[in-house]
C-alpha cells in the first residue's frame, strides 16, 4: 500500500511540473513576441480580446502559484513525514544498541570512542566518550587492540581479538569484534562489538579441568560440608567399588572403620580453619576391603557453595615397601645376632650332646634315669632347633633350587603331618590345580614353609577353648585345613585356610615380623619371619588375612617360568 502511494506521489509530481513546464514555455514565447511584435502574433489575445487576455494573464499566473504553492507544500510534508519516520528509525536503533547485551562504540582513527552504549571497564559512558579506547584496556592488551583497528581502517576488513578484564578475583573474558563503518566508499570510523565470554570461558575450563578430575591417578572427590560427597572422578570409584550415585548417598565417615570416625571430622574441621589438612584413613571397599589412603583436603567454594576438596592417593604399596624395608632392617639385625647366638651356643651343645650320648650309654640298665635322660635329649633337641631357625633366618636362600612340582611338595606335607591333624581332630583338604605347578624352588624349603604354615594353623584351632570337648561330640565342629593351589596369569598362587578364630586385625601387619609371636611364653616368633624370607629369596610374596566366613588365610604367590607365562597365554 505504501508503494502504491509512493508511486502515485511521484506520478502527480512529474504531471504538474509538466504542466508548470508548458506554461512556463509558453509565457516565455508569448513575452518575446509581445516584445517584439505586439500582439499581432498572439492568438489568445487576438480571440479573446485585449481586455480579457490580460485577465487570463493573471488567472495563468494565479494558477501557476497555487500549483507551485500546492507542490511546495506537498514537498514540505513529505520531508516533514520522511523526517519524522527518520526521526522514529533512529529512535528505533537507539533503543536496540542501548538495550543490546552487547557493548557498541565507534571509534575514530586515533581509536578515540565517539558512541558507546554501555559503560566499559566499570566507567558509564558519559565518562569514557572523547577518550582512546586503548587508556581503558589493561596495558598487556592495548598494542595488539591498536593494531587491529588500524588494520580495519587500512584494510577495511573485520577482525576481532579476545583479552581479560577486570579484577584478578573476578576477571571477565570479552571478544572484540572490530568491522569498518564506511561513508560511501570510505571508513570513516571503526564499530566495536563487545562480547562477555566470561561463561564461556569457565565453561571451557569445567570442561578441562573435567577431563584432569576424571583421569588423574589419584582418587579425588569433593564433599559437602556435612561430608557427603557431591563428586567424585572414576579412580575412587574403581578403587571403592561404589558406583557415583551410591558414593553420593554416603557421607566419608560410612567408608571408614569406625574407630577412624573421628578422624574424618578431624579432616574437615582442620581443613575449615587451616583451609588444607592431610590424614592417613582407610576406606572401606563395597566388598569389604579397606584400602589405605593419604587424603589431603582443601577447602574451596564450589558451585558458589563451602565444600572440601579431597585427593586420595592409595599407600598400599607405599606400606609394602616400608614394610619391607623394615622388615629387612630387622632380619639384618636379628641375623647378626643370629649368627652370634649360633657362636656362643654351638660349641657348648655339641659338648652337652656328647655327654648325654655316654650318661645314657652308662646307665643303659636303668629305665628310670633312661626316660630321666631322653626327656633332657628331648629339650635338647629343641634348643638346638631353635639354634637352627636363628640361623636359617639369616640365610634362607642357602638351599639349591631345583625343578619342583609343588603339587608334590603340598602332597607330601599333608601326609607328614597327617598323624598330627588326626590327633587333633582336623580334617585337610586339598584341591590342586591341573597344570603349570612345577616351578623352579627348594623342594626343601616350600615344604618348611607349609609345615610352619599347618602347625600354626593347628595350633589355633586347637587353641580355643573347649575344642577338644566340642570335636569329641560331632565331627561338624572338629576343626579343617584347605590348602589350594591355582594358577593365575603370570604366577602360581599356594593359599592355606583354616577354621580357627583367625588374626586379630591388630596384628595382620606385624605377623611376619621376627620375635612377634602371640604364643607367649612358650613362642620366639620366628617362624613365620623364616616363611617370609624363603618365599622372597624364591621371589615371590606371602600374605596373611581373615576370611570373612571366619578363618585364617595364608596366601604364598610364586612367579611361573618364562615358558609357563607363554603356554598361559597362548591358552587364554
């Protein structure tokens, strides 16, 4: 509808200045030739009289100026409208730039701002117009942001730039896009659009720091203050056995002992008031394990609330190590007093043994001194034992290692110690695995290994009291000894397990130290400090727990041979 007007606009236009045309023409012809000729060639006035065309002169001219007069004012009130629809578009625009997200300014070549539409760098716009954009940019930024907008003027193409602004603590990220403002084919000014990224920009990192939470190797996890854990990455997870939704019903005090309770409050009311704190906490798995940990905590503002930021780093083979090294420390000490035991020792026993030799030769006809006599050969025999433990606890790799099927070598322990286990009322059972059990050892020592590992194993089950009277009224409560072997990937695994009360927890660490002993008065605790240097001279591990059903396990885990590792593979 709005053309269609225009166009008849422009219509009446070209008909009255056509009209204004020929009688302008006209007038012009007839001065000329009223000059000239009178009114001899005017036909007008030659029709119509003297009189009266000097009447048409007039209305002519009236018409003419009510015409011209008619047209002016038409003109008049289109620029009048053109303005004001003008007047509304800028209006229009200015209303969009001011209420537009984004930050608009021109600048002059000098980069001098002209127009903002909001403040900038904290200042309104009242206050940064008439000054260079680069004063307000901090000063690392302001060459490049130069650069760019000479660029723009000199090549008259869009460019753009990111920088940071604001405070340290509260930095923003704006992008800069400069394009050129052109008067016909000429940059008369630069137009900058401004863009807060700063979401963006925390975005991107949540997303990086994301990837580093989730494969980091240390377990990390952030907790409420209450303790809850809001998040957690996979390593705590897989380590815990708790997928996320479970660990997020759980506060860290459920995944603890309960005497380590205490100590997680501990954590968080340090890490309050400290900001950071470490402890060492074992946390419990979803099958029932606890797993060491050192656990250093932050506390931090996440998500815009309090909370305490936690990175778990297992110590289980940190423990082992340190173990073993002191374990190795006190096997070198206990070694050398070993050796000086077995000095001072040796030669008066095997004096005594040659004395006791002829007293029972001389009184071979007296029954009484005979029995006398082998009860003192008894408890010499046993100190002489016991010399010999010593020292094999200072050299336990002296043996030959040979080609030893340990099938064999459990085999001929359990019928050793058969006689034993029946007068105890024990049962043993063996299940043996099919293949790959001949490894390279000491047929000698692995069968020490397991007779010191059965005889504790009698030792408490019958330890308890009343078993002899429970045993002896059903054979469902007489104690039993399974002793399995199995192959793994890589290694060949002896476990013992027995029926007895098993290991108080106290004590799981210590087992294999030499002198620990539970067995007190009668006990030196060497035993089990024997069994563990003759599985390591063999190079392989023995580890002592409870079953959860009740029971002692005893674990000793030897390395296949090359070859073995290869046939295992292969079948797998």
């Amino acid at each position: 509808m709005k053309a269609q007007s225009l166009e008849n606009g422009k219509m009446a236009d070209s008909m009255i200045l056509a009209v204004v045309l020929v009688a302008t023409v006209y007038w012009v012809l007839d001065s000329i030739l009223n000059i000239f000729f009178s009114n001899k060639f005017n036909l007008i006035a030659q029709l119509i009289g003297p009189d009266l065309y000097d009447i048409y002169i007039r209305v002519v001219v009236l018409c003419l100026l009510v015409i011209l007069g008619s047209h002016a004012q038409s003109i008049i009130n289109r620029l009048n409208q053109a303005k004001q629809k003008l007047n509304e578009s800028e209006e229009l625009w200015r209303s969009l730039v001011e209420t537009a997200p984004d930050t608009i300014m021109t600048v002059d070549q000098a980069g001098v701002i002209r127009f903002i539409n909001h403040a900038l760098s904290g200042k309104p716009p009242e206050a940064v117009v008439g000054r260079r954009l680069y004063d307000l940019l901090p000063a690392e930024s302001r060459d490049g942001a130069e650069e760019i907008v000479r660029s723009v003027f000199h090549t008259g193409q869009t460019d753009t730039f990111q920088l940071c602004m604001g405070e340290q603590r509260n930095p923003t990220w704006h992008t800069f896009r400069v394009g050129p403002l052109r008067l016909e084919a000429r940059v008369i000014a630069a137009t900058i659009i401004s863009t807060d990224i700063t979401e963006f920009k925390h975005a991107e990192e949540l997303i990086r720091y994301k990837e580093l939470f989730d494969n980091v190797g240390d377990g990390v996890f952030i907790l409420s203050r209450t303790g809850k854990f809001i998040e957690s990455n996979g390593r705590i997870e897989e380590r815990t056995g708790f997928a996320k939704p479970e660990l997020a019903a759980l506060p860290l005090s459920d995944l603890v002992a309960p005497d380590q309770a205490g100590l997680v409050a501990t954590l968080m009311e340090t890490a309050r008031r400290k900001n950071e704190a470490r402890c060492e906490i074992s946390l419990k798995t979803k099958a029932g394990a606890a797993i060491p940990f050192e656990i250093n905590c932050r506390y931090v503002v996440y998500l815009g609330k309090p909370c305490f930021l936690c990175v778990a780093r297992e110590t289980t083979q940190t423990k082992l190590l340190q173990d073993q090294l002191v374990r190795s420390a006190r096997l070198a000490a206990t070694g050398q007093l070993a050796a000086s035991i077995a000095h001072e020792i040796n030669s008066p026993l095997q004096g005594i043994s040659a004395l006791l030799n002829v007293m029972r030769t001389a009184y071979d006809g007296d029954d009484y001194l005979k029995r006398k006599l082998d009860l003192v050969k008894s408890a010499f025999n046993s100190i002489r034992d016991t010399v010999k433990n010593l020292i094999d606890l200072n050299r336990p790799g002296k043996e030959k290692k040979q080609p030893t099927d340990v099938n064999q070598v459990v085999e001929n322990t359990t019928a050793l110690v058969r006689s034993l286990l029946m007068k105890n009322m024990i049962t043993a059972e063996l299940e043996l695995a099919a293949k790959n059990s001949t490894l390279i050892a000491s047929p000698q020592q692995l069968g020490q290994v397991l007779m010191n590992l059965v005889n504790n194993s009698v030792e408490a089950i019958t330890g308890v009291p009343g078993y002899f009277e429970r045993a002896q009224l059903s054979p469902r409560t007489r104690g039993r000894i399974a002793i399995r072997t199995f192959n793994l990937e890589n290694e060949f695994v002896v476990e013992l397990k027995d029926s007895g009360p098993g290991i108080p927890d106290a004590d799981l660490n210590r087992i294999f130290d030499p002198f620990f002993t539970r067995k007190k008065p009668m006990g030196m605790g060497v035993g089990l400090s024997i069994c563990h240097g003759v599985i390591e001279d063999h190079q392989g591990r023995i580890t002592a727990a409870n079953a959860p059903e009740g029971g002692a396990v005893f674990t000793i885990t030897l390395p296949l041979r090359p070859e073995q590792r290869d046939n295992w593979k292969a079948a797998s």
